[in-house]
C-alpha cells in the first residue's frame, strides 16, 4: 500500500493535472464492486477529477476485466457510482455544484454571465452569439489569472459558450435553460465529447474512454 507521500511524489513525477490511484479493501479487482479513489496533482491531492474517474474506471472494465456493470469509488467527495453505460461509453456520478454570480470587471462584448461555485470554479459564460471558433483561439494567460485574483477563492476557471463543464455548468444551464439533459464539446485542442444529466442534485456525466498506455512504475 502506498502512503499518502508516496503518492505526492509519484503524483509529481508524472505532472500531469491530476493523478489517479485506486485502492481495494477487500476481494480483488476482478470481482469487487467497491473501490478506494484519491487523486493527486503535481502539489496536492484534491477533492475530486472528472477525467482521471473516467480513466480508473476505464482500467477497471477493460484492462482489469472487472465484471461488475456498475462498481463505487470511495472518495474525498462521497461515494461516486460508475456505470458500464455499454460497449463503449462509462457513466459517472457526481455531485453537482451549483454556482452563484459573482462581481467581476469584464469584457462585456462577449461574457454574458459570471459564477463561482463553493468548490473555487470560475464559470465564465460567453455570449451565445459568439462563435465556437473564437473559444477554441482562445489561450489563457494563467500568471495574470493568478495575479488578478485577490480572493483567493477561485481554484480554477472554465470559460464555456452554451452547456458545458460538468459538475458546475451542468446545474447552472439547467437552472438558466430549464433543462436536464445536455450534449457537451471540450473545445480543447484534443477535444472530447459527453453527455450530462441532472438528477436529483447529482450529475451523471457519459463518455467514451480509450487504453492507450500501459507500463510499471518503479519506486
């Protein structure tokens, strides 16, 4: 078993935004339904990560051979139920975080909106008239997001046009458009797609998930 600095370091070496790790209490990996989960940045371990579930439950069904169709992580964040949604999608449950406006000095060419939910995620909401071409230009200039926060509340920013980013967007667009099911594009440069419900306070985020490394790490 590791320790918790054991998993900082190797949660360094790799640098990457989040590492994942999945412990098992009882039985094996094959047959449990019920698993550990923590995940740690190259600095800390935090609450919860989207992508890095979606990877561990991705090892579990497919690499691991676990037979279950849906199986339970243990987290920081409560338990958080995975679903083998079928050949080639996983289902993630999650709990929502809805966000609050808040008071910013910004471009109102093309925000439209401002919030902040309790878990430190700045959600900025483009105009819907701008174009998905102008979000996918955009770069972020992190240091001056840094040095412009004063609060020291906002952990992270997304910046979305239409519904998007999971635990946060998802209850915020179903408040502002009196919906419960959306279609979701990460306009990143390697890009994704899923699928987002609401659901009695949780969110149930669906994707696609490939193996595309395996190997051991050496302590």
């Amino acid at each position: 078993v590791l320790t918790d600095e054991q998993m900082q370091c190797i949660g360094a070496e790799m640098n990457l935004s989040e590492t994942a790790f999945i412990t098992l209490d009882k039985g094996d990996f094959v047959t449990a339904n019920s698993f550990g989960l923590r995940w740690f940045t190259p600095a800390t371990e935090v609450d919860l990560c989207g992508h890095a579930t979606l990877a561990s439950a991705a090892v579990l069904f497919k690499v691991l051979g676990n037979i279950n169709d849906v199986i339970t992580f243990t987290s920081r964040s409560g338990p958080l139920m995975v679903n083998r949604f079928d050949e080639t999608k996983i289902s993630l449950n999650f709990p929502e975080n809805l966000p609050v406006s808040v008071v910013i000095v910004a471009d109102e060419s093309l925000i439209q909106d401002i919030q902040l939910s309790n878990t430190g995620k700045l959600l900025v909401r483009l105009k819907d008239n701008v174009q998905r071409e102008v979000l996918e230009a955009m770069k972020p200039q992190i240091d001056r997001m840094i040095e412009s926060d004063r609060t020291g509340l906002v952990k992270g920013v997304g910046v979305f046009r239409g519904s998007s980013w999971h635990t946060v967007a998802g209850p915020y667009f179903a408040r502002e458009l009196n919906k419960t099911r959306f279609y979701a594009r990460q306009c990143s440069k390697r890009g994704g797609d899923l699928w987002v419900t609401l659901d009695d306070q949780r969110v149930i985020l669906t994707g696609e998930s490939a193996v595309v490394l395996q190997g051991t790490f050496l302590l």
